[in-house]
C-alpha cells in the first residue's frame, strides 16, 4: 500500500515547519467565526458580522505583499517576528474592548489583518529550495494544502467551542497564543533563519504582478475566493438562522478537502497543471450548485464533505502553477499574492453574504458561491493559453515578456 507524502514528510526539516505553520495559521482558520461571534455577541448585525470579516482580510490583502517583498529582501525570521506582534497587538485590543461596530472595530480588523505573519507563502517558498525535483514539489504543495485542512477543521470548531464555554472575548486570546508560539517555532527553525530568495539585482515595482499568467491566475482565484468567502458566511448565518452551531458544518467541508488531498497524492496526473486546473474547478462549481438542494442541517453538511473534495487539489495545482510562472527572485511575494486575492476574494464574498442574507433570506447567499464559482470556471476556459509561461522556463529572469492571447 502507497502511503501519500511518506518521502516528503521524511525530509528532516519538513514536520517541524509544517506542524509549526498549522499552529501559527490556526487564527486564519479561526478568525472570521472568531470575528463574527464577536460582533454578534456584542449586539450588532449580520450586515455588521460580514464587514468585520471583511476589514480583516482586506487588510491581510494589502499586508501580505508588503510583507512578503520584504520577506524576499531581507530573510524570513525578523520580518515574522514584528508581524507576529503587531496581530498579537491587536486581537488582545479586540479582546479587550469588544467594539460592536464603527472605526474601532474595522480598524483593529485591518491591523489584524495586515498584520498576519506570512507563514504560508514562508514555508512555500522554503518548498522550492528543499525539492528541486518537480514531482516532489507538487507532492509537497499537495501535502501543505491538505494539511491546512487542519486550520479549517480545527478552527471553526475551537472559535465556536471557546466562545460557547467561556466568551467570544477568549477566542480572540486563543488566536493571539497560537500565532506566537507557532511564529516563533516556525522563525527560530534553522530552514526559516537560512532562507534567502534569489539575488536578481533591482526588481521591478510590480514584482511578479509584471508576468501576465501570474495575472491571470490571480483572476482565476478571485473568482473561487469569493464562492468561499460567500459559502464560509453563508454556512455561519444559515446555522444561526436554524439555531445550529456553524463550527460542526464548516469543519465536515474542510474533511471533504481532507480526503480530496489524500486521494490527489496517491496518483501521478497526466494532465499538464492549466488543465487540471480547469476540471478541478468544474467539479468545483457543481458542488456549489448541489449545496442548494439542502433542506436541512444535516443534509448540508453530507453535501458540504462532498464539495470539498476539490479544496486541496485545487490550492496545490494553483501553487504549482504560481511557482512555475513567478519571476525569479519573487516567489514569496507571488505566494503572498496568492494569498492576497484569496483574502480579497474571501472578504468581499462574505461581505456580499452578510448584506444579501439582511436583505432577502439566509438561504440567497448560497447563491453568490455559485456565482464566483462559476466566473472561475470561466476564467480559466477563457484565458486557458494564457496560464502557459509560453516556452520560458521555471521562473523567468526579468524583464517578463509574456504575451497576451
């Protein structure tokens, strides 16, 4: 019997870094239940909930490529440290004050956000450095995408718990203990602290951003973020509506996604990455299609492990893609904007959810996860040569000629 990531979890430095990004990301997983709770515990509305979530992660969308440049420029460990205490900083501020609303409450969210330490796109760019070997890289990016499924599983289910037994307040408190120790455990690694990027000489202002299929990629994403941004809300207010707990239904998406990723690794795909994409994003759009045949609780959450089974294998052929087409010296920056568009996407998602479940019922929400899965779907049959480096090889030296279709 084939066991998935058995040669790549026995690379000596690989457990340490991938058990140590879980526990640092884990407020990732946390945070928009974490948030939501929060405001709704302290009186405000769901429209309030959605625009809290999504100040967070706008704010992670601006924060990850600065933050990831300088990652690129001067080495991981300093530049996860000083990240890591500014969103300490500011979820014990939102423990402690528990604001409902206004400029306290969506400022802090930003600071919050822009503050996420980039332990993601840290622990993908150390990936290219340890395998050279393409097929190996691909298994460790199946690996990390499955394994985030840790933070998604264990998240909702930990913000729902500890708000439930202690105060929403305490949630916040967890969220800040997880990301300094799993931060400091990731930065002090001797991988993290010996990590350099590429020397090119003078970047380019835009950075990966000058590639055009690195574009198109980002396009792709915001198309599947938004579905995921909608879908996370929508699956938090539809419980709250039916007097359910969201934790439970969350967590069976992410073991959907689970069990996607392990399934994904037993096998080698003959496909090139451009279309595999493409099928894994159509299976993708059905699910959210089939979720709006749900009546009740129960029968959501059997659907929502079957919608997930593409999660995993999507990510890791997204940053598979990103790896190949990112010019040389950016490859961490490329994952944080990676990063970013989900964040844009996931924010303005549950934002539009929020506002449409005020407006009509919890139920129409689920609808917006149809529609920006199905604009992914078009992104990617649309722009389907554009997605190919045309000939250039892993990571292009600047400048970046890459022609439109």
């Amino acid at each position: 019997m084939r066991y998935p990531y058995k040669d790549i979890l026995g690379v000596p430095s690989v457990p340490r870094l991938l058990l140590a990004a879980i526990v640092g990301r884990m407020p990732v997983g946390m945070g928009a239940l974490a948030l939501f709770l929060l405001v709704r515990g302290s009186g405000g509305s769901y429209a309030i909930a959605g625009l809290a979530v999504s100040a967070a992660t706008l704010g992670t969308s601006f924060g990850s490529p600065v933050l990831g440049r300088l990652i690129d420029r001067q080495g991981q460990t300093r530049v996860l440290f000083l990240s890591m205490l500014s969103q300490v900083a500011a979820l014990l501020a939102l423990a402690i004050l528990a604001p409902s609303g206004g400029f306290l409450l969506f400022g802090l969210c930003v600071i919050y956000g822009f503050s996420n330490p980039p332990l993601a796109a840290s622990m993908r760019a150390g990936w290219s450095t340890l395998f050279t070997d393409r097929s190996q890289l691909t298994q460790a990016f199946s690996l990390d995408s499955t394994a985030q499924e840790a933070i998604w599983i264990l998240g909702p289910l930990l913000s729902a718990s500890i708000a439930a037994s202690i105060d929403p307040r305490a949630t916040l408190v967890a969220m800040a203990a997880f990301s300094a120790i799993g931060v400091t455990w990731f930065a002090t690694s001797e991988q993290s602290r010996s990590w350099r990027s590429a020397h090119v000489g003078e970047r380019h202002l835009l950075g990966p951003l000058t590639a055009s299929p690195v574009r198109r990629v980002l396009v792709t994403i915001l198309g599947l973020a938004f579905a995921w941004g909608a879908l996370e809300l929508a699956i938090a207010v539809y419980a709250d509506s039916m007097h359910h707990s969201a934790g439970p239904l969350l967590a069976v998406w992410a073991v959907g996604s689970v069990i996607g990723g392990l399934l994904f690794a037993l096998r080698r795909w003959p496909q090139s990455p451009q279309r595999l994409l493409g099928i894994l994003l159509l299976l993708n759009f059905v699910g959210f299609v089939v979720l709006l045949l749900a009546q009740t609780p129960w029968q959501l959450a059997a659907l929502l492990v079957i919608t997930g089974v593409t999660n995993a294998p999507v990510i890791a052929t997204l940053y598979v893609l990103i790896e190949s087409l990112a010019p040389r010296g950016t490859v961490t920056e490329a994952f944080t904007w990676v990063s970013t568009t989900f964040t844009v996407g996931i924010g303005v998602g549950a934002a539009s959810a929020g506002i449409v479940s005020d407006a009509i019922e919890p139920r129409a929400a689920f609808w917006l996860a149809v529609i920006g899965g199905g604009g992914a779907v078009l992104a990617v049959v649309l722009r389907h040569r554009g997605l190919h480096p045309n000939g250039t090889e892993h990571q292009a030296e600047y400048p970046v000629d890459i022609s439109a279709t």
